[in-house]
C-alpha cells in the first residue's frame, strides 16, 4: 500500500524529508515551488490520496469540493487556519499538523522581534547600510532596556511559554500573561508569572506585548484599534501567531503617534503581501514569516508530516489529527 499512495506534496520541503517519502511513497512535487492555484489544489483533490499544503496554500471550501480522491491533507505546520477544517471533516478527510517541533524555533523569533524593536537594530542596520552612519554619539538611537520591564503574553501555550522563560532567564523580564486558564503551577511558579484573565489588564501592564494565540475567526483582529488605545503608552507589539489577529491599519496609527514606541512582526494577513504602509515606518520591525526557519526544525516539521502519511497508510491512529 506504501507504494501505491500518491501524495502531492505543494512547496518544496527539505531534502532529507523529500528523499524519504520520495523512498516510501509515489510523490509529486512541485519543482518550481511556487503557489498553486486554487483550480491546481481543487483538482489534485480527485487525483492524490494524500494532500501535503503548508500555510501558504488556501485550502478553502471548495478546494475540498474539487475531486473525492484525497483522504488526508498532512500540513506541514502548526497552524491550520488556512484549511476550512470543517469541510474536511464533513467529507471525511482526515486532517493532521506538525506541533510541537517549532517551539522553540518561533520563539527565538519572537524574542529576535523583541530585541530587534527594544534596541532599534532595524534601523541602526538601514543607517549604517545607507552611508549615514555619523559616529557614536550619546542620544544615538535610544531603545529600551528589557530587565524588569513587563513582558505580555496573549496566550500562553508552548510558544508563548517557551519565550516567556528565554525574556525571565535570559534577560531578567517579568511575566504576565492572558489566556483561558492559568498555568500549571510548576510553570507559574518557575516565570513568577502573573495570570491575566482580562485581556485589557495584561494591555495596560505590558511594556512588551507578545502574541502567541491560534488564527482564525475567533482571534481575528484581537489586537484593534481599541486594544491598541489600551496598551502602555510607549511600549511594544510583537507578533509571531498569525497575520489577522491584528488590525494593521490601527496598528500602523499607533506605531506613527507614538503610542506605541515599536513592533515586530513576522506574520501578515495576506502574506506574501504586507501592508505597504508598514514598509514607511522606521520604528516597525518586518521579517519575512521565518519562525520556524532553521534547518533543524524544518526537517523536524517534515518529518513529523511524514509520520502522519505513514500512520494513514497503514490504517493507525494519526498521531497529529485535528479532524
């Protein structure tokens, strides 16, 4: 059976994890590795068993409805709200993610974000890189420092508490955080982390506001206009969940008045589009979706992909099902 199932895997992936479906598998790939379109994916519905889309593809409704073929849509990533979950389920198809291995790549990102923004790294590296680089002085690009200062987290699951603990052990933050419940007391106790139920106390206490929750309908622009009025004046926004849990048209005012001092994002609503008024402003700054991009845990999130093909196959428990 391992041979005869046909994959369709839609972005080039690692070598390493390439070769191994490519040895157990009948795998097509896409050599040009660029997006499929949405007519491309809705007819690969009716002529692959497996589907293996990452975050850049939409697999929306109809894209499901294209053909009655494929059975398992394996993601190559955490994040699924790119997949209409419910269609699959409601024909059957199986769907599955890779979680856990890029925690501690997304927040080293995170945490990249945070320094970068705090210490004004973006725009000393345009100054220097343009030729305008006058010399050391002492009001040169002032950021802020991170010990004591208040980190936020707005979820608080393996990502957010992964960089929890690199901002509390690594450079001396305090930590409180929003999310539906506390933390395990272990956790709480070790970060000495202060549990938010409301989400505008955590806004009105963080020096540095970190977003860590899923994307979809339920967090769409969480971050608003209002949410951006009720944060610290002067402090920071840093985004390495999803590109909609934040309105980036509010985002961008409050960056210009000052209400907020900086941000850092390496996610957007409509990637590979950002927004183009971002790309004016000095204090914001913008990376190209890299959580997860070291080599290790590329291979990892491939890996993990391919687990859950094997276990489809040969008719076991998906050990990454989510539908």
């Amino acid at each position: 059976m391992l041979a005869r199932l046909r994959l369709l895997v839609t972005r080039r992936w690692p070598d390493q994890v390439e070769r191994s479906l490519g040895e157990q598998f009948d795998v097509t790939l896409n050599d040009g590795d660029e997006p499929m379109s949405q007519a491309a994916l809705a007819a690969a519905m009716g002529e692959y068993d497996v589907l293996c889309p990452t975050v850049s593809d939409r697999i929306d409704a109809d894209v499901i409805a294209g053909g009655e073929r494929v059975k398992l849509i394996a993601n190559y990533g955490v994040g699924f709200d790119h997949i209409a979950v419910d269609a699959a389920r409601a024909k059957g198809i199986a769907v599955t993610n890779t979680p856990g291995v890029l925690t501690d790549a997304t927040a080293d990102i995170a945490m990249t974000l945070l320094l970068m923004a705090a210490r004004r790294a973006g725009e000393g590296e345009r100054e220097l890189r343009a030729g305008n680089w006058t010399g050391w002085r002492p009001t040169h690009l002032i950021g802020s420092a991170l010990k004591g200062k208040v980190l936020g987290c707005v979820g608080f699951g393996r990502i957010g508490i992964a960089t929890a603990r690199r901002a509390h052990h690594g450079f001396g933050m305090n930590i409180a955080y929003y999310a539906r419940r506390p933390a395990e007391a272990d956790i709480a106790g070790e970060l000495q982390a202060e549990f938010c139920p409301d989400l505008d106390d955590l806004l009105g206490k963080a020096d540095f506001l970190s977003l860590h929750v899923p994307g979809g309908a339920d967090t769409a622009n969480l971050i608003d206009a209002r949410a951006l009025a009720a944060m610290k004046p002067g402090s920071y926004l840093i985004n390495t969940a999803r590109g909609g849990v934040v309105d980036h048209d509010a985002l961008a005012q409050a960056l210009r008045s000052g209400q907020l001092a900086g941000a850092g994002l390496d996610v957007y609503p409509a990637e590979p589009q950002v927004p183009p008024y971002l790309l004016d402003l000095e204090n914001v700054v913008l990376l190209p979706h890299l959580g997860s991009a070291n080599a290790e845990t590329r291979i990892a999130m491939g890996m993990r992909a391919l687990a859950n093909v094997q276990a489809f196959a040969n008719g076991a428990d998906l050990p990454d099902r989510i539908a």
